[in-house]
C-alpha cells in the first residue's frame, strides 16, 4: 500500500508505528534509587493536603 505525501498530509488520521522493542522494558525496574528516596519521603512527610 502505497500513499503518496499529498494524501498523507491531508489525512486526518495519525501515522503511528509502536516498537515492539518496547516490550522488552515493559517489567524491567528502572529508577529504583529515586522511586526508593520518594517512597521514604512520603513516608515521612506524608501526601499533600489540599
């Protein structure tokens, strides 16, 4: 399926392509240094009040 730029940029639907790479991060933790320290800081100083 071919489209041609003129088509395309009249086309009021989103080109979109996800990475399936994407996948493989998906339940890796990341920033647990930082999601501990807020974890302690809420612990502590508790959530915010309105």
């Amino acid at each position: 399926m071919t489209i041609t730029i003129k088509k395309l940029n009249a086309s009021k639907i989103p080109i979109v392509r996800i990475d399936n790479r994407l996948e493989d991060l998906k339940n890796k933790p990341y920033f647990q240094q930082k999601l501990k320290q807020a974890n302690e800081t809420l612990q502590t100083v508790g959530l915010p009040k309105n």
